[in-house]
C-alpha cells in the first residue's frame, strides 16, 4: 500500500490521526507492506515513519517526490537526480522570468542561488540535484506551469504540490516510476498495490496501480483517474481504506 504523507497521511494539523496509526498497524500486522511516497526529504518524512513503526531494511520509504527509495537502516536503492548543466539552464530561465526557486540537494538542502548550491557541491562533491520548487501566488501559478510546459515540456516533468508550489523533476521521476521499481524490486504485481493521495504528484502512481484512491480532499484532476474516493483527511481517509478494501 502506497501511501502521500501531506494532504493524504497527515491532516490539516499535520498530525497523524490515531485512527489513521491504528488501521495502518493492523493492516501491517497481516502482512501488508505499507510504503509512504512524498515529496518530502528523509528528514521530512521519517517521523511519521517512526510513528506507523516503520523501520529496518525490509521496509522502505519513496522520497523526494520518487528520485529516491531507502530503507530504514539507510540503505539507498534507487536514485535519480538533475545534470548540473541543466540547472545551470534552468536557473538562467527562473531569472529571466522572475521565478522563485529553491534547489533542492540529496541531503535536502534548499538553495536559492546557483552560487549558494556550487560551495556545497565544492565541499561536497556526493551532492546531487533533486529538484526544484518553484513558489509563486495563487493568480500566477497556472501561468507559471503553462510557461514551464511550453518550454519543458520534453525534458522535464512538472508537478503542482500546493496551491502556490510546483515542482520540477527531469522527465520519468515520479512517484508512479519509483512505486514500479520498488515493486519489481520486492517481486510485488502493481495489481495487487493499492494508492492514495491528493495531489497531482500522486497522478503517475495512481495510474499504475491496481486499485487507486482519491482522498475526500484530493484535486478534481485526482479523483477523475481514481477507481474510488475516500473520506478526507482530517476524517481518516486512509484508516477508511484499509478498512474497506485492506483487511
């Protein structure tokens, strides 16, 4: 079970309801491997980990909005990330358009400047590039995205994660590409996998799975490829899940 964190896992509080941790326990507890699939960084993420219990080599997290898989004793599976000279080019038209952006590195680092990112990568060489977050008002965010897609639009994937965020991967990172190679890694059928979430990052692994659900919150553009709709999440959408469909 493939499961987003903000908006899906987490309520508007930002806290797991115990609701949410009691089905996710039990449906562990019979066998299911529960998987969380975020945008977020490690350090972002692994408390909530820590509260379903997840942890150890066998169990393992998607992150960075799917350019990595790791395991709970650190392990690093999967990883893809951005080529320097294309950030390099992507900063230069994020200037020229008057974007914000923040580049994000392999320890989650955010940079605002390509100079900021070239004295970490200077001192440490293993730094790659994941992504970038681009910032924006609610009124230019579409225009944002569209510009973005008209110039882009091969090369690189773009992804709405809040009402004034979009992020920009190289084309083929995604959630939807990560749950695959976690799958066959586990030797698990994308059939037999079920997925939640609510924003359009969550699309591409929706799309591959073998039952997908939209949260009660989730974006029209979600609900319209979802197989089913669950409650939201401040009303344990996902403890509705598995308790319908899991158990």
């Amino acid at each position: 079970m493939a499961i987003d964190i903000d908006g899906t896992l987490l309520n508007d509080e930002q806290k797991i309801t115990p609701k949410n941790i009691q089905m996710i326990q039990a449906a562990m507890h019979k066998g299911t491997k529960i998987v969380l699939c975020t945008g977020r960084d490690y350090q972002g993420a692994i408390s909530n980990a820590n509260r379903l219990g997840l942890k150890g080599s066998d169990e393992y997290m998607i992150y960075f909005g799917g350019s990595r898989i790791q395991n709970f004793d650190g392990k690093v599976i999967y990883q893809k990330t951005l080529a320097e000279t294309d950030a390099i080019e992507l900063i230069n038209f994020f200037t020229v358009h008057k974007i914000r952006f923040d580049l994000i590195d392999s320890e989650g680092v955010h940079s605002t400047s390509y100079q900021t990112w070239a004295k970490r990568s200077a001192k440490n060489p293993d730094l790659k590039i994941i992504k970038f977050l681009l910032t924006t008002n609610e009124e230019d965010l579409a225009e944002t995205a569209a510009l973005l897609h008209v110039n882009y639009d091969q090369s690189y994937f773009t992804v709405q994660t809040s009402a004034t965020e979009l992020e920009l991967f190289p084309k083929g990172i995604n959630k939807g590409t990560a749950l695959t190679y976690l799958a066959n890694y586990l030797q698990i059928d994308l059939a037999d996998v079920v997925a939640v979430g609510d924003m359009d990052n969550d699309i591409p692994m929706l799309k591959r799975v073998g039952l997908s659900v939209a949260m009660g919150n989730a974006i029209i553009a979600v609900k319209k490829i979802c197989d089913i709709e669950t409650a939201d999440n401040n009303h344990s959408g996902v403890a509705k899940v598995i308790s319908d469909y899991v158990l």
